[in-house]
C-alpha cells in the first residue's frame, strides 16, 4: 500500500483516514463528488505534496476509472451514509452504494488494483437474534435499503475476491463519533438544542440501545488490520472484521450526557415506541473479540466520544449549515 | 392472489408457473423480454383467456409499472440464471438480477402490489460451511457475481418488506430439471453427445456434489408456501424456503446415469480440479426440513429428473438450437 485511492475523501471517515494515510507517508488520491463531503475537512491534506484531490462521481465509471490509475490500493470509503431516510427515496442506496461499489471495482479491475478496504456497516445483520453479533452470525433478514445496499457491495467485493483473486477487507462500523462528524443523532440533537435549549424531541422511546466508535480506533483497527494481513488470511481472500466498541449506550443515557455536555436542561419529548423509525434497530452491539485479537481494541469509551463529538461540533459551527 | 403479474414467464420456471396457475384459474399477466424465453413455451398459456403476455424489459420501469397495474401478486422469476459466466461480463448480474429486481419492487410499490415471490439460489450460501446447508445457515461469503446479485435481490425485497410492509417469499432453489429444460450441466452434455457420441468432456474432476429439484416439485413447493402463508408468518413478513431433494449426486454420476439413459458409452474426459470453474462450489445440498415440514417434500429423485429432462430434450430438439 504506497499510493491509496480514497472515495469519499472529503466525508467523516474519508477524510479522517487521507490524514492518516499522508501521515504514514502514503501518496494518496482523493476521490469526491462533495454531494456530502466537505472542501475543509481536506484543508491540511491539500497542503501535503502527496495529496490529490480528483471531484467526481462513481456513476461516472471512465471517470473513476481514469482517476484510479496508477494506485495500488482502495478504500471504498464514499455511501450514501443515511439509514434512516431510504424510504423516501429508495434508489438512492441502489445507486450511490450498491452501483456505486460495482463501478469501483470495475475501475479497480481495469487498472488492475486488486486490494479494497470497505467501510460496511452493523446495519447488515438487521434484527440480530444473536446480540453481541459476531461476524459469522446466521444468515440476516434486512430491515433498511441501506443495510440491503451494504450487504450488496459486500457480496459484490467477496465475489469480486473469487472471481478475480482481489483481496477485500470489509469493515461493519457501528457509528462512528469524534473530529468532522457531521450526520447522526449527536448533530441531530445538537442542533434542536441550539435552536430551543428548553426543549429537545427524541424519535423512539429512548430505550434503544445502540453502539458508538471513536474514528481515531475506527481507523486504527482499519489499518492495524490490513497491515496484519498475511497472518489473518481468510478463505476467498476476504477478510470480514466487526468494529465498535465493548460498550452499548441507551439512547436517554446518550441524551443525558449532551445534555449535561452542553449544561442545559431540556424538556425531553420522547415520540414513543421501541423503535425511532421504520427499519430502526432497538438494539445494535457487535461482538470485537476478532478486531481485539489482533490487538486493535477501541481505547475511547462511548462516553469520550460523544463529549470529543460534541467538543468539536462547538468549535465548528459552520458544519451546521451546510446544505447537506 | 387472483391477478399475477410473473416476470421471465417465457422461461424454463416462469412457463411452467404460468401453466400451474392457470390451471389453478388465476388470470396471469406475463411479462419477458425474450432475451432467453421461448415463446413455444408459452404455446398453451396463449390459447388461454386468463393470459395476456407483454413484452418488455425489468430495466425499462415505466413499461414494467404500466404492466403490472391491477395486479395483485408477483412472481419475479426473471433473471440472468448463469452462474457460470459472471466473469466474463460482471455488469450482467448487477442489471439482470439486482437493478432489475429494484425495478420489479418499485413497480409494485407504484402500485401498491405487496406481495411477491423470488427466485433465489442455493448458491447464495457460497462454500457453505454447515452441509445440509439451513436457511439460517451463518453469514455466507459469496463466490459467484451470480450469488453476490441474488442475495443482494434478497436484501431489497426484506428491506421493502419492512419499509413498505410488503410480504415476501424467497425461496432459494437447487438445479431445476424437468420439462423445458433448457440451461445446464445436462443440457451441455446432452449437446456434446449428439455433435460426437464416443467422446464426454466433463467440467472439474466429476467429485464434485450437486443437488437437483424436478420443476413440479418446485412448483408444488412454492405455491404450498404461499397457500401456507398465515400459519407460517416469519418476523418482517418475510419468508425464506430453501427448495431441494432430502439427496444429492455426484456429477460422476450424474454422466453416468445421462450415457445410460442416452445408451451410449462414450470416452470421459474430465478436466480436473475440485471446481468446475472459478466459483463453482463443489458440494451444494441444502436443509429441506423448513418446507418438509408444510408438506411440501419433493416426490420425485434426482435420478427420476434427469432422466424426465433427458426426455424431454429428445422430444424437444429445437431448444438445442437456439441462439441463447
């Protein structure tokens, strides 16, 4: 891994991982159409010599195809990252993940890459029956397009992996937290609060209970586990690791500690039932013993990470009021 | 289900499914772009008036929602069934099978159509680990585009279900023989004698273990499980039925078994290796007790197919002529 194409570079995690990667001293090409990506969360990367910045869009296959030549190495980083929304619009997982992942591994195949780190999601195993959830737990029902579409590109990766010796490192994130966070219901809250500190509306009853990771343990398992490879080798070159943390948090305890974060005491409305949506999850918690095994445990509690979260969306107001 | 809209009802299943449901009196709306379908096989279902064929494309939606309007109940059993040559053109599956089935659900959601019944595959399970293989057999990994884009179909159809309270039945099948056979291991083998008898050459080194359903037991299968349905109501509304024989052959046998009944005893020549192909799975034999337990066991050995679809071949040499 010496010269590393990023889709999705100016999101959360994209960004997050191309200042990591130039740290480590990769050259690395950065991949956006900024539907959702943000120009300064590149701001230092755009200094680094070693950085490129291509805009585009991964339906544009010549395009992708064109920017990717040259890398030996991918990170499938860019999605349509929301879970809660598929239903109004119920193409846009089917294109911006699903069509979107073929296309980066046909680009990849014509430039004749053949390693893929991809950001999954804990969204794939739908209700699980078997809570934590380990990676190899049985055969899942989807509850959102966006699990569906997720599980779709890990099967086109996995298929890619047999059918043309590619190595693929599939990633199930819970939700990640800290530095450039932008979307989830830390910012959701945040900005209900900002808008009217006496009151804040909580989708579901508040008994959900749902798994948070730092981006810093996030992108440490990410690298750890790739640099690890040859000795974690799975059948079909496929590499499959959960990665969250060994914690749950409810989402009232979760509204507890912005609230205290932020020193206001809101009126709580709670919209009922045990779910905050069609397709919500009440209770997501990913078994980590494989991503700790190789000595890759998160180091950040939950508590840590919604108090970092909330310390930088403070200190960045402007990620507010974005269109996006 | 009195008005059933079936997608590929010129092809090997579809055709036979049109029949059976006309038999049953259901007026059925047939839908095939004849990129594989035979319009013989539809030679019955046109002198019937409860049938109206239209011509078109899953990939065009405004013809297909137009199609299905006033139905009340979809068959999608239209796909691109080669498991073989998703290599050779890797968009093939992402359209015909993943694109296409989307197209298929949206068409139903436009209007407002909520039940359907899917055409999976074993093949979902990849190298399965536990063998016979369950419906809730753990996290499979795929090894064929062809798996990759079924269980991708199996995503969507769960996550409309649970987004848009559709009701799904998703049965994956084995190898399917019998009348209108038309694609296959026998199929090839059937064409190879008849251009040089004295001489078979045999994909992989012939160990490898494949399961096979005749179509009438498939057929039985799948609309027992929808008669069935109330009783058996999974989470989500959604169920899944693996469709198989309580046996499985080894292809070794199988050439045996095809020679004997063809009389003829030609020079084997097999090509060697565990697999057949890139992503062949070399032993696929699925749990049947979930539809066993309805009363739905097939009737009929693989021994009795083979040499039922043997049969029909010969009657039916014109299929061996096709362009597809």
């Amino acid at each position: 891994m010496e010269r590393v194409f990023v889709t999705g570079a100016a999101g959360f995690i994209g960004s997050n991982l191309v200042d990591r990667l130039l740290e480590l001293g990769k050259t690395v090409v950065g991949w956006d159409d900024f539907s959702t990506g943000q120009k300064l969360f590149l701001e230092n990367a755009t200094k680094n010599p070693n950085f490129k910045l291509i805009e585009g869009d991964n339906l544009d296959l010549p395009a992708l195809t064109k920017a990717m030549r040259g890398c030996d190495f991918v990170f499938h980083f860019a999605a349509n990252a929301d879970v809660r929304f598929g239903i109004i619009h119920p193409h846009k997982d089917l294109q911006q993940n699903t069509i979107a992942t073929f296309n980066v591994l046909e680009a990849m195949r014509l430039n004749n890459v053949k390693q893929i780190g991809f950001s999954s999601t804990g969204s794939i195993y739908g209700e699980a029956k078997t809570i934590p959830t380990p990676e190899n737990a049985e055969c899942p029902i989807q509850t959102s397009l966006y699990g569906a579409s997720k599980l779709a590109c890990e099967g086109l990766i996995e298929a890619y992996c047999e059918g043309f010796e590619f190595e693929g490192y599939i990633f199930r994130f819970v939700s990640i937290l800290g530095p450039r966070y932008s979307h989830g219901h830390i910012f959701d809250f945040y900005k209900q609060l900002l808008d009217h500190p006496e009151h804040l509306k909580i989708l579901g009853d508040g008994t959900q209970r749902k798994s948070y990771l730092h981006i810093y343990d996030c992108l440490n398992a990410v690298l750890t586990a790739i640099e690890k490879r040859t000795a974690l080798q799975e059948r079909h070159r496929v590499s499959i690791f959960n990665l969250g943390t060994k914690e749950y948090l409810q989402v009232s305890d979760s509204v507890k500690l912005i609230c205290q974060t932020l020193n206001l005491k809101p009126e709580l409305e709670y919209t009922g039932g045990k779910k905050g949506w069609i397709g919500d999850n009440p209770f997501i918690f990913l078994d980590t013993a494989r991503i700790e095994g190789i000595g890759a445990a998160a180091k950040r509690t939950i508590r840590d990470s919604i108090v970092d979260t909330i310390n930088w969306i403070q200190k960045n107001h402007w990620i507010l009021e974005r269109n996006n």
